[in-house]
C-alpha cells in the first residue's frame, strides 16, 4: 500500500503541475506549425522506423507461419525409414 502510494503521488503532482502551467507542456515548433524544411524530416524518420517496425513484424509471421506448416507437413520417407529403422517410432 506504502509502495503504491509512492509511485502515485508524484505523479499526481506532476500532473497537477502540467496542468496548472500549460505553457511548459506546449508542443516544439516544428509540431506548432512552424515552416521549416525538418518538420518533413522527421515526419519521414518515423516513417522509416514504422517501417522497420512492420517489416520485422511481417518477418515473425512468416516464419511462424513457415513453422506451423512445417509442423503440419508429413516427414519425407527417408526421415521415416530412418526412425522406423532405430525404433524411434512416435506413439501418440
């Protein structure tokens, strides 16, 4: 209970803080409008990231995907002769 009452109250204060004071909470220039050549920069870096973002999410799809079909798929023969072969069999 002490712990969480720790946790909670400064940022209630800071909070209050913000509030009371919204000059210091505005945005930088480039997010108020400002005409300047790095507001597109940026705009193209998070895009970028976003990209990276999507492409490695796509990327660990696919591979479970590729997994799961795998798990589905039968063993080829010789995979299966050799288990037969060394008693290895699968009881399920």
């Amino acid at each position: 209970m002490n712990r969480s009452r720790r946790l909670v109250t400064p940022i209630l204060w800071s909070g209050a803080l913000l509030a009371l004071l919204p000059a210091a909470a505005s945005a930088c220039s480039v997010c108020m409008g400002a005409t300047s050549r790095t507001g597109p920069a940026i705009n193209g870096a998070i895009f970028l990231m976003l990209g990276f973002v999507g492409a490695i999410l796509t990327g660990l799809g696919a591979f479970a995907y590729n997994l799961a079909k795998r798990a589905r798929s039968p063993l080829p023969p010789h995979a299966e002769l050799s288990q037969s072969m060394t008693g290895q069999e699968d009881t399920k």
